[in-house]
C-alpha cells in the first residue's frame, strides 16, 4: 500500500507552533532519542510506535515512519513531549492508505459527530480519497479539537482539514478573560513546576509568553487557554527550556 503524509491537524498542536521559540538543547541527542523510545514503548499501546523512528538535532525532534492512524500520531507528540531536552517535534510520519471507501469512512464520521457523549451539533463532514472536512459551527474551540480528535481514530482516515467556526461569545473584561485562563493554565499541570506563564489578551486572542521545562507543558497551556469561553485564537510565544529549575513560580498576568 502505498503511505500519505500523516499530517498532525488536531487544532491544539498547529496553533502551539505560530513560530519557533526553544531555548538551546543541552541533552545529548542520543540521550534524547534514547529517553523518547522509551516513553514511546513503555506507553499503553506501544507496539503501535514500534516502526517509527526517532531523530534529534539540538532537541528539535523528528518522528518518522508508519503508523496506523492520525491519533497515533497525535498521542507519539505527546508523549515525546514529556521527554526533558525535547524543544519541539516535527511529525514526518506516514499512515498507509487502505482499501476503506469513502463511504464508509464517511459513515464512522457521522456516527461519531452523533456521539450524545460529545454533541457535535452543527458539524458537517465531507469525505475524499481518506481525507476529511469539517464544516459548520461550535461553541467552543475545545469542542473543535474533540471533533478533530475522535475523527482522527477512525481507520482509513489520512487528512483532516478542520474548517469549524467556533462562536463563543463572552460579556468578560479582557482582564477577566485573562484571569481564568491562568486559572486554567496553573491547574493543567501541576505536576510540572517551574513554569513562568505571561497571560495577555487582545480581542478574542491569547498571547502566552513566558518560559516553561517541557514541551508537553507548551502543548498543555495552549488547550487550557483554547478552553476559556471568548477565545478563539492563539499566540504561543513559549519557550521550552529544559534548564528551568523546578520551582513553585506562580503565573503572572500584565
């Protein structure tokens, strides 16, 4: 069978990249790679990451080869990034096409967007050659995330183009829309200290600035603000700094 690029598109991930911003490695690339294939073959389903190959230069991470879906993909980026030297990873990995028609990848679609689990009212799905689109309008950026995300498990599925409005309103003062997302910031992972997070808000965008340890961190402060009712943008400026020292840094606000 012949292998498509496996674009990540969960929504979460593409906006925690606007730019580069990584402080200089200062792991072993070897020692990286090595941590990274562990995290990968320790995790739930490992064997699914038994293929990919794994590269680092200077932290910048690079996962190639196949795999069997989207998600797998997705879950591969978030596991490395819990890996202390990681700055950033850069999917390169394939997922193989199938002989799955149109038709029915089309009909695990819907089945999913009519989850009560989930409520997808007002989502549209059109199906092509593996690759889905999705139109129409939610409340929420996390509920166009989820939609992307349970999409991205069904079996022959090779793109997502995630095309969802999302229409949230908010009577908030751009310094109460700012407090709430350092709430939800600080409580995302408190397992992970020694973050210093600036939180400033312009309209419905956030803009995150500051330093954090992990990548998983950069990925994590992203959805948590993504999740604030009123926000519909981002702008990550965080930088991963795997020298941070651990340290019960609390958030700062302007």
């Amino acid at each position: 069978m012949r292998p498509a690029r496996a674009w990540v598109l969960v929504a979460i991930i593409a906006l925690s990249r606007n730019r580069s911003f990584a402080s200089p490695a200062t792991a072993a690339d070897s020692d990286i790679e090595e941590s990274v294939r562990q995290v990968l073959d320790a995790s739930e389903h490992g064997a699914q990451f038994a293929r990919l190959r794994i590269h680092s230069d200077e932290g910048i991470l690079t996962l190639r080869g196949p795999l069997p879906s989207l998600y797998a993909m997705n879950q591969a980026i978030r596991l490395a990034g819990t890996v202390r030297g990681v700055l950033d990873v850069f999917p390169s990995a394939t997922v193989g096409r199938t002989r799955i028609p149109d038709s029915r990848i089309l009909a695990g679609v819907e089945a999913a967007l009519r989850d009560p689990s989930f409520a997808f009212v007002g989502i549209r799905a059109a199906v092509g050659r593996g690759r889905v689109e999705l139109t129409g309008s939610c409340g929420s950026f996390v509920q166009k995330a989820l939609a992307e995300q349970e999409i991205s498990k069904i079996p022959g599925v090779l793109e997502i183009r995630n095309r969802i409005e999302v229409v949230s309103e908010t009577n908030a003062s751009e310094r109460e829309i700012s407090r709430m997302v350092t709430s939800r910031i600080t409580t995302a992972r408190q397992d992970s200290p020694g973050r210093k997070i600036r939180v400033s808000i312009q309209g419905s965008r956030a803009i995150l600035t500051g330093r954090v340890p992990l990548y998983r961190d950069r990925l994590d402060a992203a959805e948590a603000a993504l999740g604030v009712p009123g926000i519909k943008a981002l702008d990550n400026r965080l930088i991963v700094d795997p020298v941070l020292v651990p340290s019960e840094i609390p958030l700062s606000e302007p």
